[in-house]
C-alpha cells in the first residue's frame, strides 16, 4: 500500500505527496499533460522537442544543470504519446533546488534562439541515427500510420517528419508552451523524506504564482472501428526479415485493460510463454518473438513481432502465429499459465514499487488519469481476470478484419 496525500493549488496544480522515511532522497516528479496525440499534423515532433527545450535555460535560471549537480542531484525527462513527464532526484536536505528549478520551467522558458538552435539539431540527429540509420529503426514510422487513419496516434512521438522539427521557429515552441505547460495542466508528485507540510510550504512558496491557462479542450479525432485487415510491405536493408501484426486494443482506463494485459504476457512474456515457446524453441520460425501493448491512454495497439530464421518466409511465420492465436481463441488458457502471468505481474509489481522514484512516476501517471490511488488497485484488478475473460477478449479484439500486418523484407 501506498500511502499519499493530496491537494490542488488555487492555481489549479495537482499535488501528491508521498513520506517515506527509509531512505535520505526525495523525488520530485512534474508530470505534464500533454504529449505528441496533442500536436498539430503539420507540426509533429514539438512534445519531445519540448522534453530537450526544458533543459535549455529558463527565464530566471540559465544553466539548469549546474544547480542541481552542486547539490547532488540528478534528473531526466521522458515523452510519449500521452504526456511530458519531468524528474529531479536529490538529498531530501535540498528539496528546495528541485522546487526553484521546476518552478521556473513552468513560469517560462527562456526561449532563446541559440537554445532552439541546440535542440532543435539534437533532435533532428536522434531523428537520423535512431529511426532512419538503424535496421528496423523506422519500423513505428511506418506501422502507426498503417493502424491509424484518423487518431493522432498515427505519428510516433518523434514526429510524422523530419522536416518538421527542422522548420520548427521560435514562435512555433512559445505557442506549444503557452497552449500546454501550465500549473492547471500539470501533476506535482513530491515523494520522500519530506514531511506533507514541509511540502505544501514549498508548493505555496515555489508554484503558487505561477498564473493558470486557458488549456485547450481535448477533442482528438476518434478512431473508427476497422472493417477489414491492412498490410504494408516494405524493404531495407536489415539482416532478417520481420513480421509485425497489431491490433487495436482498449484505452488505460477500460475495465478490460488488465485482461489485455496478461493475454499479452501469456501470449508473448519471456521465452516460456506460448509464442516464444512454439515458434522460437519448437518450430525455429523465429529467433525471436514477443507480444505486447503499447499502454496508451487512448485505444494502443497489441503487437506480435519477431525476426524470422534464415529460410522461413514470411508466409509461413504469419501462419504459425495464427495458428497460436486461433488456438487460443478456440481452446482458452490454462488456468497454470494465468497464475503464472499473474504472479510475474505481482512480483514485477511489488519490485517496482520498491523504487522511490518507480513509485513517484507511477503516482502522477495515476492522477493524471484521475485516480492515483489506482497503484494501489491495480494487483487486485489483476487478480480478479478469469480465463474466460481472457479467451472473450482475444476472440473480440484478435480477428482477421482487425489485423494491420507489416512485412518488412531484407533488400536484396
């Protein structure tokens, strides 16, 4: 159990506080709510952009970097689809540093061209070396836009293009601030050997005054049920080919999400898990297979992927993965390999939580979902799937009309 307070600033700043006594650190976590589902089609990339833009300088504060580290702090950001999420880790004796310094990210950026200049090429090389140098690099470019025609979804969080970071310019990024990164559309997450009142004195001193904004209303274009199966082929030159088939699942907060979520481990979690299992270690079809989901707030994705063995095609490795799939649909799970997958959640889980800062990010993930006592709930939300929710759920989501299958083929 997890024990947290909260409370909202006037200016409309989340707050969770966390104590935990045991250690000498504190955490504290600014979780934005805004990621790349939010951006505009023709300007994609700006919610990762941003994640490298904050640690540019602020208004008051130009290095960010030295402060912390001469108070033996630590710090780092990452972005997804569905938010921005900050995080400071330092002696609790210096909590205050982490409170100045987020603070004045949130009051403004500075908004340097020279800032915009350094990050903007930043990004653009991780754009090259990670998605269009790297075998199988653009795999998410490609597969996104296959499964998704109407949902922002459809780009990966490092942009449609690289064009558009490129021709990303100063008055671009101070809208996308302006429009998003605000006291009302953020989660505050301070955890640790601090006291709650030792914290809200903090908040009220630090984020009080930073003025709330007008945050636009999110009105993303729905997805539209699929009526029939898409493929794409595609050729680079990468060492195997590889096969991905996904299918839309449910959003985060679906009462069926923790069902998908250990149909997934049961079909692809480790080498004893079904696929890996029967087309890794049996069949020798692949040298590798997983399942997973993407987690998203919205309706994610469910992947089967893997890299094929020298000599088996494409066609045959499809097949025996429907076979693996059409068999469970039709025969159901074992109620030995749901306990399993139950116990590896929990276990998984309880280590997790171990971690003050796991603990911290997964507390505003919750909240900015509207519930973060939903880390406490999540083990008995697991415990109560049955193995015919598990076969329901597959027959329901796991169809042919709902396939989005890529090949993506060695050149020659």
């Amino acid at each position: 159990m997890i024990n947290f307070s909260r409370f909202v600033l006037d200016n409309g700043l989340k707050v969770i506080h966390h104590f935990d006594g045991s250690t000498p650190l504190a955490v504290l976590n600014v979780l934005y709510d805004v990621g790349s589902r939010d951006e505009d089609p023709e300007k994609t990339g700006f919610a990762h952009l941003f994640e490298h833009l904050m640690f540019g300088g602020s208004v008051n504060i130009e290095d960010y970097d030295e402060p912390l580290q001469l108070v033996g702090g630590e710090n780092n950001a990452f972005t997804n689809n569905d938010v921005t999420n900050y995080y400071i880790q330092l002696p609790a004796d210096n909590i205050e540093t982490a409170f100045w310094l987020e603070s004045d990210r949130m009051l403004s950026l500075a908004f340097s061209k020279k800032s915009l200049d350094v990050q903007r090429n930043v990004v653009s090389e991780e754009f090259k070396q990670r998605y269009l140098n790297q075998p199988y690099g653009d795999v998410w470019l490609k597969l996104r836009p296959l499964a998704y025609t109407q949902h922002p979804y459809q780009w990966d969080t490092i942009g449609k293009a690289l064009s558009h970071i490129e021709n990303a310019s100063l008055k671009d990024v101070k809208a996308f601030f302006k429009k998003y990164y605000a006291p009302n559309n953020a989660v505050l997450v301070v955890s640790g050997n601090i006291s709650f009142d030792r914290t809200k004195e903090l908040c009220e001193k630090w984020f009080a005054p930073i003025a709330s904004q007008k945050i636009p209303l999110r009105a993303l274009p729905q997805e539209p049920l699929q009526q029939a199966a898409r493929t794409l082929r595609t050729t680079s030159k990468v060492p195997a080919d590889a096969f991905y088939l996904a299918f839309h699942g449910v959003k985060r907060n679906h009462e069926s999400y923790y069902t998908m979520d250990l149909l997934t481990n049961i079909f692809g979690l480790g080498e004893s898990s079904r696929l890996y299992y029967a087309l890794v270690k049996e069949k020798q079809y692949f040298s590798n297979f997983s399942c997973y989901h993407t987690g998203s707030f919205d309706e994610g994705l469910i992947i089967f992927s893997g890299k094929t063995m020298a000599g088996v095609s494409l066609a045959t490795a499809e097949a025996a993965v429907w076979t693996e799939i059409e068999k469970l649909k039709k025969e159901g799970c074992k109620a030995e390999e749901l306990t399993k997958v139950k116990n590896k959640t929990e276990t998984s889980h309880i280590y997790e939580m171990m971690n003050l800062l796991e603990r911290t990010i997964a507390l505003a993930f919750a909240e900015v979902q509207g519930n973060a006592n939903q880390v406490n709930e999540e083990l008995q939300h697991f415990n109560l799937v049955t193995r015919e929710q598990i076969q329901t759920f597959a027959t329901l989501f796991l169809t042919k009309e709902r396939s989005n299958t890529m090949y993506y083929e060695m050149a020659l």
